[in-house]
C-alpha cells in the first residue's frame, strides 16, 4: 500500500496536532533533551513565525509524559529513561494579552491566563488580585499536588511590551507590570524543575534578566542556532514530494527549485560566527501550498509598524546592507525601545548576521523575500497606496513593452514623493561605513530608485556603485533586461550630457555583454529638479 504524504504544517504551532494528524515535523527533540540535561534556566529570542511556540508546545509534551508523540524522535530514548518522572506544565501564552485596554487590561488578562492555567493544572489559586502573587501561588501549589517541581514555559514573554515600542511612556508602565509579574520565578526557584523562555528580543531593563541572573541565554549560542528554522538539509530530507511536486508544476529540476529558495528564503543567522543559515518555516511551508515565490513572512506581522518606524526616523533601506557591526553588539544590541536601529531591525528579525572584515561581523536583509518586502513597504510608505499601485504598474509594463519612456515616467513620480533631505543623515552615515566615492544626494537617488524597483516585485542585481566599475543596476522582469546605469548633474551641469555619459558607460565597459538583448539605459537626474531630465536608451542586439 501507497504511503501516505503527510501534509504541511502551515501555521499550525501544537506538537500534539501534529504528531496525532498527519503533519509533516521536523525533529528538533535533540536540542531540547540536551538542554533539559545541562541546566534549568533559559531564554530563546527568535523573529515572528518561526517556530517559538512549536518548541514551547514540544517541551509541554515531552515534560507532560506524552511518550507516544515521540516515537521515532531524538527525544524517545530520554522518555524511556527508568527516572524519568513528568512534571506539572504552567504554560503562559503571553501573546493572549489583551494590549487595547490600557494597563488595567493588561493586568485582568495576565490574572485570567494564570487562572485559566490553574484550572487546567486543577490548582485551587487564592483569587487575589495581585498577578505577581499570584503566579507565585500557582507554581508553588503545583508542585506541592503533583509533588514534582514544576515546569515554567513562557512564550512571546515581551509581546505586551513590543505592542507600544513606538509609545514610550505606555512601554514603561508595561514594563513595571511584566516586572512584577516575571520576578516570581526567581523568588519560585526552589519549586521549578525546569524553565523556558521565548520573546522576540532580551530587555535588559524589563526585570527578569536583571534579577534572574541565572538564566542562559541560547540566543546566538551556535550550539543551538538551528533549534528553531528549518536547514536546507531538513528541507530535502523532510519534503521531497513536496520539492519533486513544486519543481514539477514549475518545470525546473529539483535542484534548481532549491537555488530559488536559498536565494529566496534561506538567510536568516542565530550564531555568533554567522555561519548557520536558516528558512523561515512560514515561508517555505506557506511556498510549498502555493507553489509560488511571496513574500509571505512579512504579511503575518505588522507591517505598517515596521514601515512607520523606518519612516519616522528617516531610514533607508540600502544603509542597512552590509552593515558593519561588532561581536560586542550581538552579545548586547540593547533594550528594543532604546537601541540604534540596527538594534532595533536585528532583534526583530528584519536584519541578520554575516560575516565582516576581519573578525568583526555584518548585517544585512537575510534573504530576498525580506529584501524586497522592506523595500515594498518603505516606498509604499513614502507615496499613497493609490499613487505607489500606479507608479509600480507604469514601470513594470515599461519594462515588459521596452518602452524607456514609461521606465523614466515612474521613477519621476517616485522621486516626486521623495523627501530626501529627511534622509541625508542616512546616506551620509551609509556612505562613511562602506567607503563609497560619491556624494550623499547621489547615494539617495541610487537608493530609492534600488528600493522603489525590488518593492515592485522585480529581479534586481545591484551593487552600489564603487570604483570596481560595476553597473548600477541590473533589472530582469518577464524574460527582459535591463542594465541601468544612473549619473546626477549638478550646478547647472547638463543632465544631457550626464545620461550620454551614463549609457556610454555602459557600451564601453560591456556592463551588457552578460545579458543578450538588454535594453541599456542612461539616466541624467538634474539635482535641482529632483527628476530624470534627460536619458539615452540603446537595446544590445544578440550577436
């Protein structure tokens, strides 16, 4: 009899669901024995969807004795073991908090989900209205009925506090609430077996890294950057139907369908060397069900907020490529509310680590789907929705019909919307850290034209232009190319001139030679004018 495919675990997050239906899981269970083996206390910072509370739900199970759930895991030779024992589970969900009703529904919602906990655990609590005390009350009677100490798993232990980063006078009254919330399991030590925290990013300042000095944080430790995320080699050990299928419906091979996604979804680094790269688990199951490169990652969290946190503090999204950074800030990027921005992105997930001159590291997008959706949203942010639609179909049906016009047309009505002094800071910052050779309003315009082309769904190749000889940009959509090639006029110099320069540039330098039947096209941006005043376009004929 045929074997039966187990399906995609698309947002399913319950290990139980997916051992007991017919889910595809990936085993992870050797990280968490061996954690359960060397300590007591830990803290696990990941981005949004991949797979934090897959692995707090694992932990449930494995603590709560479900041994059949792990037949055939790393994990069922620990369940077998002649003293284990299972351990009463408090599991809190902080995600659950109720976040729009000010700090006094906060405060209701923290006392119900420890409740709701008691009542599954069948703890008898004292009602009382303090949830500090209260959470100290559930762990201690636990383990006094089910006399073995209790396990702790807290997941998104800082969503609360993440919802009001942008508000920071709402941020700090929750912080003193989770505070006197969290510092119970400090004061609970001697009644905690085992103990397991997740959240998006490590506050300093919130109060449980500050009083429980105890507790390891495997954030970046290499030993476990692959606890949560999916390698590649899981990839092809765990979904070959999937791959054959997905390959077959684009009709490519299977190993050309894997390059697509390394260079589409894979990226993402949680060790301090940088070397580890990871899938979004969302992303590549959700690419699997839909056999289609999205950007799927990005529209499960917030991304107005994100877009309006790079906006209000005038951020670019090419300053952040390459963008150098110590060993010291990866041990300690800082409470999210008070960190530089590159803080701020890394925690969140937006940027990664790779590796950097010398022994220090780098950051940058991990991959292309964050790439480009980080571009999407940006260029959305600075035009209207209405006017970003518009602009993005007039260059894509440019560039499919070969019509320049049309190409020049949309990036006028981008550079239109572009406030570029707000962003002058930026480029003059970016410029310093990467030794470019030309001034900061050249930089803007290179970069808002880089993030405006990615953000419409395009195939872009860029370096920023240096000394190297390189072409600015290289633009493939529906089978056709284009190498661009961008010079700025300044003073009253001819903006002419400047795009002959600029397509003469690339004729001469044989920018197109990769590319048979590409359009090249000079652009001369009038820096007065703030627009394309002038281009030349030649198309290289295949010889």
């Amino acid at each position: 009899m045929e074997k039966k495919r187990l399906k995609l675990p698309v947002g399913i997050q319950t290990f139980e669901e997916l051992r007991t239906r017919g889910y595809v899981y990936i085993d992870k269970t050797q990280f968490l024995v061996e954690l359960i083996d060397k300590g007591k206390f830990y803290f696990l910072s990941r981005p949004r969807r991949f797979g934090k509370s897959l692995t707090i739900s694992t932990f449930d199970a494995l603590f709560s004795g479900k041994k059949e759930l792990f037949k055939g895991f790393a994990a069922e030779d620990f369940l077998a073991r002649h003293d284990y024992q299972p351990s009463p589970v408090i599991r809190l969900d902080m995600s659950m908090v109720n976040t729009n009703k000010g700090i006094e529904g906060i405060e209701e919602s923290i006392l119900y989900i420890t409740n709701e906990t008691a009542r599954k655990l069948k703890v008898k609590l004292s009602g009382t209205k303090l949830y500090g005390i209260l959470l100290n009350e559930l762990i201690v009677r636990a383990t006094e009925k089910y006399n073995q100490k209790a396990v702790i798993l807290i997941d998104e232990y800082d969503k609360p506090y993440t919802d009001f980063v942008n508000d920071p006078d709402r941020a700090n009254d929750v912080r003193s609430v989770l505070r006197d919330y969290y510092v119970q399991i400090k004061a609970s030590d001697e009644y905690i077996r085992f103990a397991f925290i997740t959240g998006i990013s490590k506050f300093v300042k919130l109060g449980v890294f500050s009083t429980l000095n105890n507790l390891d944080d495997i954030s970046m430790h290499p030993d476990y950057a692959e606890i949560c995320g999916y390698t590649e080699d899981e990839i092809i050990r765990y979904f070959p139907d999937y791959i054959n299928e997905t390959a077959n419906v684009m009709q490519i091979s299977g190993e050309e369908l894997i390059a697509r996604m390394r260079r589409y979804y894979n990226g993402f680094s949680f060790d301090r060397e940088a070397m580890a790269r990871l899938y979004n688990p969302f992303s590549t199951l959700s690419f699997f069900r839909d056999k289609d490169f999205a950007n799927y990652w990005i529209e499960t969290g917030k991304p107005k907020f994100i877009a309006d946190y790079m906006k209000d503090r005038n951020l670019t999204v090419e300053q952040f490529r390459n963008f150098p950074v110590s060993k010291g800030f990866v041990r300690s990027p800082g409470d999210m509310d008070a960190t530089p921005p590159e803080g701020f992105l890394f925690q969140s997930g937006y940027l990664t680590l790779r590796p950097g001159i010398s022994d220090d590291l780098s950051l940058d997008y991990p991959n292309t789907e964050v790439l480009n959706s980080m571009s999407e949203l940006l260029a959305q942010n600075i035009m209207q929705d209405e006017d970003f639609t518009g602009c993005r179909s007039g260059l894509l049906k440019g560039l499919m019909t070969g019509d320049p016009d049309k190409v020049t047309g949309a990036l006028n009505r981008l550079l239109a919307s572009t406030p570029y002094d707000d962003f002058t800071n930026a480029a003059r910052q970016s410029i310093s850290d990467h030794d470019y050779d030309f001034t900061p309003q050249e930089w803007l315009y290179r970069s808002t034209i880089l993030a405006f082309l990615r953000g419409c769904g395009v195939v872009v190749a860029a370096e920023m232009h240096t000394n190297s000889g390189r072409a600015d940009v290289v633009v493939t959509h529906k089978c056709q190319t284009w190498v661009i090639e961008i010079k700025v006029a300044y003073d009253g110099a001819s903006a002419e001139k400047k795009a002959e320069e600029a397509l003469s540039q690339i004729m001469d330098n044989n920018y197109a030679v990769p590319y048979p039947d590409a359009f090249c096209l000079g652009l001369g941006i009038d820096n007065e004018a703030r627009q394309v005043t002038a281009s030349r376009c030649s198309k290289r004929v295949r010889t």
